[in-house]
C-alpha cells in the first residue's frame, strides 16, 4: 500500500489496516501555479522526475519553474526523512501495488506517483482514491491497471476538500503515527 502524503495517508491507513498491509509512501510533491499555489502546474519526484502541464507551463517564467522544481524535490526528500529516518522504500517488485490519495484534482501528482512506482516492476497497479473529475480519471486509467474511485465527477467542485466534511490539514505528526502504528 503506498500512500501519497500527507491526505493519502489517512485514507490509505484504513485501506491498510482492513487488507493487512504494509503502509508505504510514495512522495510526489504539486508544484503550484505561482498565482494560484493549490492549483498544480506540475509534480515532481524525489529524484527529479518532473511531468508538467504544458499549457500553463509556457506562461511561466522559465527560471522560476526551475527554482521551483528543486525546491519541491528537496522538499520531497526532506519529507521521506522525517517520516521514515533512513529506511528505504518497499520496493513494488511481483507485488499488486495499491496507490492511495485522499482525492484527485488535475491528477499530475498522482500520474507521477503511479510512474515512480512502476519503475519497481509491480505485478499490478492499482489507484484508490475517493473523489476524481472525469477527465482526469480518463488520465490516470491510462496509467494504471485498476482505478478505484466511488465519485468520478462530471461537474467537478474545484477541489478535492469540497467532497469532504472535514478536510482539516493533516500534520506530519499523524502521517508518522499511522506509518509506525500496527495492523490490527
């Protein structure tokens, strides 16, 4: 199960504890739109890996794209951290890899998490999320091998936070909890 942080994490932390798996994560940070910083002009990797929307990028300052890239890379890598030390990533390879978020806007940090993962080799991968505009599910099928979405949006709200009741911040100390908490 690997989780995009920090939303990801509580849900994925659910799906975890009722399947009986390890609770993993996969770091891909938005890289926000320099007007409008909730709104993702592109992701990146921890190790670099960048997938842009190449509308909004061109009207763009080159230079600050690139500022902004690696400051979101180090951050990514800052994350892994302090979340999990030194320990390495559970490596996807011949496994069913579930990718979880807590939902899904434009979809660039979810694309780039399920390409990241693919890089292990997993027998399969699978995306569960709870709410997705229907364009960008069209996008992540083409990733993955099963998506899992119980509100796939034609008439998209604007935000994931808009489907939830409470979309508090989730702080890094709870993503620290449910990582070392046990199966039950």
């Amino acid at each position: 199960m690997y989780a995009l942080p920090r939303g990801g994490v509580v849900v994925a932390a659910e799906i975890a504890r009722e399947l009986d798996l390890p609770l993993e994560l996969v770091i891909t940070r938005k890289v926000g739109h320099p007007d409008n910083p909730e709104y993702a002009i592109a992701a990146v990797t921890e190790s670099g890996e960048v997938l842009a929307n190449p509308q909004e990028k061109m009207f763009i300052s080159e230079s600050w794209f690139d500022d902004e890239v690696e400051r979101q890379k180090t951050e990514a890598r800052h994350r892994r951290e302090r979340y999990l030390g030194s320990r390495a990533r559970i490596s996807a390879k011949g496994k069913n890899a579930i990718i979880v978020d807590d939902g899904v806007a434009t979809g660039l940090s979810l694309i780039l998490a399920i390409r990241e993962i693919k890089k292990d080799v997993p027998w399969k991968t699978i995306v569960a999320v709870p709410v997705s505009p229907a364009s960008t599910a069209v996008d992540i099928k083409r990733e993955c091998d099963e998506f899992f979405c119980p509100i796939v949006d034609e008439n998209y709200l604007g935000a994931v936070g808009a489907y939830y009741e409470d979309f508090g911040e989730v702080s890094e100390d709870e993503v620290r909890s449910l990582l070392v908490k046990p199966s039950t």
